[in-house]
C-alpha cells in the first residue's frame, strides 16, 4: 500500500468516532448514517491532498465531515422520515446496555432537531474542545461559543424532556 493510503487510513481509524458522531447527529436511520459515513471518508480521500498539516487531523476532518453532513443532510432532507415513536425493543430491554443505548437514542434524535450551529457546538463540545477552541472552529468569538453551547444544552435537554425522557 502507498505511504500516501497509509497514512489516510491511520489517521481516519485513529480519528473514525469523529465521522459517527457526526453522522448520527444529522441522520436518524442506521442506513443514512452508514450512507452518510461513506460520503464523508470519501470527501476526506478527495481533499486529503489539500490538507497543509497546519491544524491537526482531527480538526480538519471535522471541518469536512460537517460540511459533507450539512450537503448530505440538504439532500436526504426529503426523505428522511422523522419519528417519535421508540422502538418496542429498546423500551423492553432492562439492562445497563439498552438503557445506555436508550439514552443515545433520545439524546440523538434531540440533537436531530437542532439549528446547524446548535450541533456543531454540541459535537465540538462533545469532542472536549473548549469555548476558545469552539469559537476559534466556528468563527465565533469564545464568550459567544459559550452563550449558545448553554442555550443548545438548555434547548436539548427540553427536546429530550418532551420525547418522555425524565432524566
């Protein structure tokens, strides 16, 4: 394999929880977020050579996989079917696993509905970057970052509330 491949290949392994995170932040069906994955790797290969190594990897792959979400996202809007309902499975499962994956699934589904920017905060938030850090990423001065990332947590937490989540 070239260096070139290699190099790609390591750095997208050692970074991959970035591309799911972003992909079930903006997709709600395992067949999307798969879709939606592909095409983010894919964009990742395309402009891998136009990476100048003058930020780290995992900040400019978050800077391409979002933006391929948000044209991902533009274009599957139509078919994305959006709903409340929780599967039967997951509302009968009574261990430590299907709670957590419950607790995914409603905090997945209210990150779904938040403005573009909202999410953007809550994954770099997620991802530990600090309000400079946030702000620095999206343009925004770092008092800014920090206003909105608590009014997206706010908003989140009632989104997630009003799914019949008590906390």
């Amino acid at each position: 394999m070239k260096t070139k491949e290699k190099e790609f290949l390591e750095q997208v392994e050692a970074h991959k929880g970035i591309i799911h995170k972003i992909s079930r932040m903006y997709m709600d069906t395992d067949d999307d977020q798969q879709d939606l994955t592909q095409e983010i790797i894919y964009q990742l290969w395309k402009s891998y050579d136009s990476f100048q190594q003058q930020s780290q990897f995992s900040t400019w792959m978050y800077r391409v996989a979002l933006n391929t979400a948000l044209v991902f996202f533009k274009k599957e809007k139509k078919k994305m079917p959006v709903t409340d309902s929780m599967p039967e499975h997951l509302a009968m499962e009574e261990n430590a696993t299907a709670t957590k994956e419950l607790q995914l699934t409603h905090f997945y589904r209210a990150v779904q509905k938040l403005e573009r920017l909202e999410k953007a905060l809550v994954f770099l938030h997620l991802e530990n970057y600090s309000h400079k850090e946030i702000g620095e990423n999206l343009g925004i001065s770092e008092g800014n970052a920090r206003t909105k990332l608590s009014r997206a947590k706010d908003k989140l937490k009632e989104l997630i509330k009003k799914q019949g989540y008590e906390f």
